[in-house]
C-alpha cells in the first residue's frame, strides 16, 4: 500500500487528479448502485415500474454522491494539500447530475417525490461535504495552476 501511495504522490498533479476522479467515480458508482438496488427492494421487493426508477435514482445520488464527494477530497488530499474548493467544486457537479436525471425522468406526478429525493440527497452530500471539508481540508489558501480542483 505504501508503495501504490508513493506513486501516487510522484505523479504531476493532472494525471493526479485524472486517477482521483477515475476511482472516486468508479467508487461512488458502486457504492451508489449497491444502495439503489437495496432500497428498490426495501421499497416494495422492486416490483412496481414508475416507482422503482426514482427509489434507484435517489438511492444512487445520494449514497454515490456521498462517496463522489468523500473519495475525491480524500484521494486529492492524499496527493497534495486541499482547500475547500476541491469538496466544493465536487459537490457541485453532482448536483449538476442531479439536476439533469430531475430533468429528464421527474414527470409531474412526481413532482412531490422528486423534492424528497432532492432533501435526502442535499443531506447526505452535504453531509460529506462537511466531514471532507473538515476532515481533509488542511490549506483553505491554496491556490494552484488547476484551479478549483487543484491541492
């Protein structure tokens, strides 16, 4: 392990943040997809059709959004010293994916249902937003060449 972290700490800080985002996101989507699945089931056994897509999606944003936001700032801060834009900027982008899936697959009789989503998501990734911001930010002044997602 000491010697996979070396390496990773060797690495110029964009292909750094190319490998942070790559595992964050692989991370996230399993961890998302396993608790999707398991509250379609939790719901009502995933046998309704209309329903089951919104439990999937919401169980996914927020348990992956959980894990995007909390991966990336911990694989970031692994390599360099972070600020609090690198969770911010990540929690950004995840409610810019929840804004696109609220667009494309909230019909208006799930209007009622989708802002219950939009609660337990704005919960659970603002929840890892703060333990990433307390936890892993150590330089709130650190300005770097990549801008918000750099160190």
């Amino acid at each position: 392990m000491n010697r996979v972290l070396g390496i990773y700490r060797n690495l110029p800080d964009l292909y750094a943040l190319i490998v942070a985002i790559i595992f964050s996101f692989l991370a996230s989507l399993a961890i998302g997809v396993a608790v999707g699945v398991a509250a379609m089931f939790a719901y009502d056994g995933a046998t309704s059709r209309g329903d089951d897509l919104g439990i999937l999606l919401t169980g996914m944003l927020s348990a992956g959004g959980f894990g995007w936001v909390f991966f990336l700032s911990w694989l970031r801060s692994l390599h360099s010293d972070i600020s609090s834009r690198t969770p911010t900027v990540a929690l950004a982008s995840l409610f810019l994916v929840a804004v696109i899936a609220t667009l494309f697959f909230v019909y208006p009789d799930y209007y009622g249902f989708a802002l219950g989503s939009w609660v337990l998501i704005a919960l659970s990734t603002g929840g890892a937003w703060l333990l990433s911001n307390w936890r892993f930010v150590r330089d709130k002044r650190s300005e770097g060449r990549l801008g918000m997602f750099h160190g």
